[in-house]
C-alpha cells in the first residue's frame, strides 16, 4: 500500500481503511472488503479448481460432511457463550450493521450469514 511500493499495474485488492491505507481516488471511498461485493460487481469467486482422479489401493470411505462449512466453528463458539455474553455478542453485531452504509440488501446478506452461524443468534441480532 505504501506508494513507492505499489506496483506499477492495476490491481484490487479488498484492503479498506486502517493503518498505512494510502489509496485515494475514485474507487478508494467506496471500496468494501467483504464479498460477494453489491459495490463492485465485477469481483467474482474463482471457480474451483479440478480435482486429479485419485489412485487407492484398499477401501476409500468418503463421511456426508461439508468439504467446506466456515460457520460451523463460529456456532460452536457462540454457543459456549453464557446467555449475558451471547446478549451483549449479537448487540454489537446489531450496531455495527445500522450504520449509513449499510443497506437492506447488505443487510440481508449478513442476516444470511449470521443464521447459518446459529438460528437463535440470527434472531437475536434481529431484535
């Protein structure tokens, strides 16, 4: 981010305010770091990568778990809360997304997210 240190291409990136964020121009004020983007419609996901067909010698047992689920973890750890921490837990989320900023669209995206972290926070987080 430092300009003697930027590249000479163009590039994006979803770094947005904090220290040493020199970036200033047209873009910078309205850039956003999280995704999908509803601000930048051009940022895709990468599409997945193709798996090698795989050789194995014996018996493959595949479980019907997620390759992938990041929300899985964040619920168990909401849910290690005691109620007092869970209240105060989903009151700062509940601030943090009434800001200027934030629109029903957006809004909506992160109520998505946060009730597949748990139901019972999605709601709270809603009052």
């Amino acid at each position: 981010m430092l300009p003697i240190n930027a590249p000479k291409c163009p590039f994006k990136d979803n770094h947005v305010d904090g220290s040493m964020h020199f970036r200033t121009g047209s873009r910078a004020y309205r850039e956003v770091n999280y995704f999908p983007s509803t601000v930048d419609k051009e940022v895709r996901e990468a599409n997945a990568s193709p798996r090698e067909s795989e050789i194995v010698s014996g018996k493959k047992v595949r479980e019907n778990a997620p390759l992938f689920d990041d929300y899985i973890q964040a619920g168990n750890r909401w849910r290690s809360f005691d109620s007092a921490r869970q209240q105060r837990f989903a009151d700062r989320v509940a601030l943090t997304l009434s800001g200027d900023r934030i629109t029903s669209e957006l809004l909506q995206i992160w109520l998505g997210y946060w009730d597949r972290v748990d139901e019972d926070l999605g709601e709270l987080i809603r009052e």
